[in-house]
C-alpha cells in the first residue's frame, strides 16, 4: 500500500521535510543534489522531473515502514485470531481470506495513476469515487464473508468465533482505512 501512497501522503512529505532539515543543518547537502542515475531514479531535468537522492531514500524508508507496520498489524491480529480460534493453522487459510482485500487494493493502487492521467487530459470522471468505494466496500465483505467461513468450519462457541472474528474485522479495517486515506483524507 505504501507503494501507492507515497505520492499523496502527506507523512511522505513530512518525513523528506525533516530529513532535509536534518541534513541541512549538518551542512550534508550531497543528498539533496539530483545527479543520480536515470537507471536508479527518475531523473529527466530537461522536463523538470528529477529525483535527489533524499527522494530516493525517503521512498525506501517509506515504503519500509509502510510494510513493517501494515504487515506488521496484520500478522499479529491474524495470529491473534487463529490463537483466539485456539487453532494455530488456521493462520494460514484465515491469512488468505484477506486475497480479495490484497487483489481489489493493488487494483485500486494501478489504476490511481490511470485516473489521474485522464482527469489531467480534461475527462470528467465523477463516478470513478463511487466506484472506488463500491469496490473497496465489495472486497472487505467479501474477505470477512471468507474469513467468517472458515471460523465457522472449526465448530467454535460463539464468543470465540465473535472473537476471532473481531480480528478478522480490523485487520480488514486497517486495510480500508489506509485506502480511505488516500482517496478521500489526504485529498
């Protein structure tokens, strides 16, 4: 996800900001400069698009700390689910009913630049939030439908299954509300 973020986020912004201070002040403005290679990062200073060297080190971090914290959450409230179930290898199928959630976001991140570059050419595309949403809305459901599917073949009590549940449900919300914060907070 931080992969599609990092363009509008504005913790991107932040992050680069700081470092920059950071660096200014320690008199390292070798970072700053743009001089490196096409093959690496963009660099087109004849069109005015080049990336420093801080832009490419900022995007790694970011990129990074996106996955460790996303990943991160993800796994614990997956495990914690399938410890919940009190059925460790249940880890894995609970971990794959997030698939639909993983395919509609990495639709939803390719197609950000798509819709961005057809809003630039003057195409009004009014429904393409709508559609966003419906989508997001869609896969969530879905990966809780599968989620709660396999829970259910495991013959928990009902407070288990609640409770494993519960998991399955915010780790699907934290997935939606990085999505939120792209297309609809950070606007």
């Amino acid at each position: 996800m931080g992969a599609f973020q990092w363009t509008v986020s504005p913790w991107f912004v932040s992050l680069k900001q700081q470092l920059a201070n950071w660096l200014v002040g320690r008199d390292l403005l070798w970072p700053l400069q743009d001089n490196a290679p096409w093959w690496l990062l963009t660099h087109y200073p004849q069109l005015n698009d080049s990336f420093s060297w801080l832009d490419g080190f900022s995007i790694i971090l970011y990129l990074g700390a996106s996955a460790l914290l996303l990943g991160g959450a993800l796994l614990l409230l997956v495990r914690l689910a399938a410890r919940i179930a009190r059925a460790p290898e249940l880890y894995r199928a609970l971990s794959l009913s997030l698939t639909p959630l993983g395919g509609a976001g990495l639709f939803l991140g390719l197609s950000a630049t798509t819709v961005k570059l057809l809003r630039y050419e003057g195409l009004l595309l009014g429904w393409v939030q709508s559609a966003r949403a419906g989508l997001l809305l869609a896969a969530i459901g879905w990966s809780l439908l599968l989620g709660w599917k396999l829970l259910g073949r495991q013959g928990l009590a009902p407070v288990r299954r609640g409770g494993a549940g519960a998991c399955l449900l915010l780790a699907n919300g934290l997935v939606g509300y990085g999505w939120w914060l792209q297309f609809w907070g950070w606007v």
